[in-house]
C-alpha cells in the first residue's frame, strides 16, 4: 500500500460509517455521521476519500447519471433498485449476476469484467401510500 492508498483514520471510519449502513448514503450524509468522531474533519476530505476507497475496491461509486453520486459499502456483486418516488436504493440480491456474464461471453466475443445494472420503479413503501 502506497503513502495515497493507506488506510488513514479518516478513511478507516468512512468505511466503517458504510459498511454499517445499507441505506446507500450521499457524501453529505457521510459527512454529518464521520463529523460526529472527527469534528474537524471537511467534506472536501470525505470526498477525496471517498473516491481513494472506491479506487481501492472497498466501496461503491453508484453513479448512475443523477445530479449526486451515492455510496455502498458493499462490494459484492449485486443489483441496485432506484425508487422513482422516495429516491431511496435497495440492495436487490438476484442469483442472474454471474449468469449473465457468462451469457454475454458465450454470446459475444467480449470478456467481461464486470457490470452495473439499476432497475428503477416505486418502493412497496411508496405503493402503499398511494
């Protein structure tokens, strides 16, 4: 581990604020629950950090074309589902991951590394209210 890629105070509680939560949070949310350890701490830091953990592999960037990018501490392959009425993420765990891959290589002449796919609609949370 090089001086940029080590594992820093900072660093070390953004990933355990992430790993703690499944509500796939904003840079800004991470901000308010690091801030209450590290008081001092900026939300340029959280950034910065932020995109050195998403470079190491310990976290996910979800940034699929929205005005703001969130975050997952879980690096398992796995599907994201987008509610068009809350804006909330929900962790979808479908057993299609590797098959699909596979499909595409059998299909194709590519290999792949990997892929991101969100599925979007309304929550059972937002249906209900309706």
């Amino acid at each position: 581990m090089n001086k940029s890629t080590r594992m820093t105070k900072q660093r070390r509680t953004i990933l355990r604020v992430l790993k703690g939560t499944t509500v796939h949070p904003t840079a800004d949310w991470i901000y308010e629950q690091v801030k209450k350890e590290i008081s001092n701490i900026s939300l340029g830091t959280i950034y910065r950090n932020l995109n050195v953990l998403s470079e190491m592999g310990l976290i996910q960037t979800l940034d699929y074309g929205s005005t703001y990018s969130r975050y997952d501490g879980n690096t398992n392959n796995h599907y994201h589902f987008r509610c068009i009425e809350c804006d909330r993420i929900f962790d979808l765990q479908i057993d299609i991951f590797d098959k699909l891959n596979q499909n595409i290589e059998k299909e194709t002449a590519f290999k792949v590394l990997e892929h991101r796919l969100e599925f979007k609609g309304v929550c059972s949370n937002c249906q209900n209210k309706n």
